[in-house]
C-alpha cells in the first residue's frame, strides 16, 4: 500500500466538483513513465481522507479525520507530475465535513513565497514552509525509478521551516496568496534547510495537449480563461429549518 497526499482543487466556475489533486507518480506504481490501464484502475479504488490532524499544534489529540472511497480518473501528465482524481463522494454533501477547495494560480508568475500542507509517511497533517522566492528548476532532474523531469517544469523550493517525507508526494504547493501553484514531486532528504520539487501547475494546465493529459478542461470547464480561484468552504445556511412571516 502507498500513501500520498493531495488536495481538493476549485473550479474557475466554483462547482465545488471533488476534483482532487495529486502527484502523478502516486498512480505510476509499476511502469514508471506511463500509466496502464490496471494503475488507472487502482487509483479509482483509492480512500481519501480529510481533517486528519492534531486539534492543535503542540496538542497530543490526533481528530480522526473524514474518509471517503473511490473515485474517477480524469488526466495527468508526467512532465510536471500531476493527477487529477474526481471523487466518488462529495465532500460538500456530508455534514460537517469541514473541507476546503483550494484557489489556484496558473499564471506562471514567480511566487514570492512557498508552503506545503502534506501527510509525511501517512501522519496527521503537517506545514513546511519556504519563505523566499522560489524559482523554476532550470535542470534537468533523473528520478530514482528512471523517469526524467525536463528542466523548468518544476519549482525549486528550499525549505528552512518544516521538511517533507515519503507520503508528502502530491501535497499542495501554495504561494504567498494562498493559491495552489504546484504540487510536491520530490527532492532531498532530511531536516531544513532541504531542497524540493513540485511540479508546476501553469505547464499541467495544458499538459500535454489532451483532456487526459491536461487540468483546464476540467477546473476551467467553461472557458472563461481565468488566471486565479480563491480557496472557499462549501457555502451552508445555519438556523431554524422553519421560516415564518412576523404576521404569521
């Protein structure tokens, strides 16, 4: 079993659909490069769980969190290492699920500053800052299991407050606006300073040229040509179920 970390991501016409963000080597288990059929298969049995996280920072209660299972497939591409999920259940429809859609920028603008929300090997959520500008990677970067991430592609980031582990993949990079501007690849190991990758989310905007491979056809289904989407909860009317007139 694998563990990765991942987010909901907004529509340019605020939906709210589940689309769930993630890293594309989460789903490439077993060829790495492309995905098959039976790695497609498997991620859309996947359980994605939110709110699992520690009541407080230095607080020893752990909330259980909120888990929900199976979901469908709608593009990635290996270039910038993304993947776009759709869940089977929507958060917005279960009561005090609490979930965030994130606001995203894919107008390739250097970010002023990065942060990570991310699981590392599976634990309640954790924050790992860069507080400098971070960069494009102008090198070309040789993985592990032999895949190749041209340079530029991805952003450079230098951690100096928090670090990220196995289980971090895929986790939400956020610029100085709060808006998702990539998503964790990799990088090194150990405690800060250390440098990451993520893959940038204005080149996974047109991917590789296809709705399979690409994020605009799903988070921009209308075209609008949106540079930005802000970060928002599900929108709920608390009070009585009953309404009355003051004559009534």
């Amino acid at each position: 079993d694998a563990t990765c970390s991942g987010s909901l991501v907004m529509t340019a016409d605020n939906s709210f659909r589940p689309y769930f963000l993630t890293a594309f080597h989460c789903i490439d288990a077993d060829s790495p490069g492309y995905l098959t059929s039976s790695e497609i298969a498997e991620s859309e049995r996947w359980m994605f769980k939110f709110n699992y996280k520690k009541t407080d920072c230095n607080g020893s209660y752990v909330a259980p969190g909120i888990t929900y299972n199976g979901a469908a497939f709608r593009a990635a591409n290996v270039t910038s290492d993304f993947a776009l999920m759709e869940m089977t259940t929507n958060p917005a429809n279960v009561s005090n699920s609490n979930a965030v859609w994130l606001g995203w920028d894919k107008s390739g603008n250097i970010p002023l500053s990065g942060t990570y929300i991310h699981h590392p090997q599976g634990t309640p959520m954790k924050i790992s800052f860069d507080p400098t500008g971070l960069i494009l990677n102008n090198n070309n970067i040789n993985w592990d299991n032999g895949v190749n991430s041209p340079a530029n592609t991805h952003w450079l980031t230098s951690l100096n407050n928090g670090t990220a582990e196995a289980g971090s993949s895929g986790s939400p990079l956020l610029n100085e606006n709060k808006r998702v501007i990539g998503q964790l690849h990799g990088g090194g190991d150990g405690c800060p300073t250390v440098a990451k990758v993520s893959g940038a989310f204005h080149l996974s905007w047109t991917g590789g040229g296809t709705n399979e491979t690409r994020l605009s056809n799903w988070l921009d289904p209308r075209g609008s040509g949106a540079q930005t989407t802000n970060s928002s909860y599900y929108p709920s009317i608390s009070g009585s179920d009953y309404v009355c007139a003051s004559n009534s």
